[in-house]
C-alpha cells in the first residue's frame, strides 16, 4: 500500500504579506491496519516556510508498506501551531482513505 497527501490552501492577502504566522506546521502520512488503528508506518514532512510564503500546493512523498493479507488504510494529520496564540499545536486529522 501507498499512501501520500496533497495540501492545498489560500493564505489571505494581509497574513500573505506577514512572516511569521506559525511557529510550526507539519503534516504526518501514515499507513494503519484500520481506521483508529495504530500505524504501522508514518512519515513527517515539514511544511512551516511554503506555509509562511502565501498561497500554494504540496504534495508529500509517498510512504509505502506492504500489507500483506490484510486490509489497510491511509492516514494524515495537519499539525499547525500559530504564531503568539498561547494555544500550542493544534491537529487536524484528515478521514483515512477507503481501505484496499
């Protein structure tokens, strides 16, 4: 099995022209026997500066993991810590693909 992710976003006009909007941001590709099961692979990619740019697109490379017999699915989640807001690293996880 093969799993990657594609972000794509729209950064507003006035945060597009401010540097620092994160102090991170990364998003995680991982490969999982279920859907809320633990992964048997996962890989990180650090999207922070193309973040910080403005608008635009990034695909991951692909993580990949031989399933054997069983079934399996693919997972991301976005991890973004905004800049000053006291809140600390927010994730957003994104629904695992159907299972193959």
């Amino acid at each position: 099995m093969t799993a990657y992710a594609t972000l794509k976003w729209t950064a507003p006009r006035v945060l597009a022209r401010q540097v620092y909007i994160f102090d991170s941001a990364s998003i995680d590709v991982g490969i999982a026997r279920t859907a809320k099961g633990r992964r048997l692979i996962s890989r990180a990619y650090d999207v922070h500066d193309r973040l910080e740019k403005g608008s635009g697109t990034y695909t991951t490379g692909r993580v990949s993991y031989q399933a054997g017999a069983g079934r399996a699915v693919g997972q991301a989640a976005l991890h973004l810590n905004w800049n000053n807001d006291g809140h600390g690293t927010e994730t957003f996880l994104v629904r695992a693909s159907p299972s193959v």
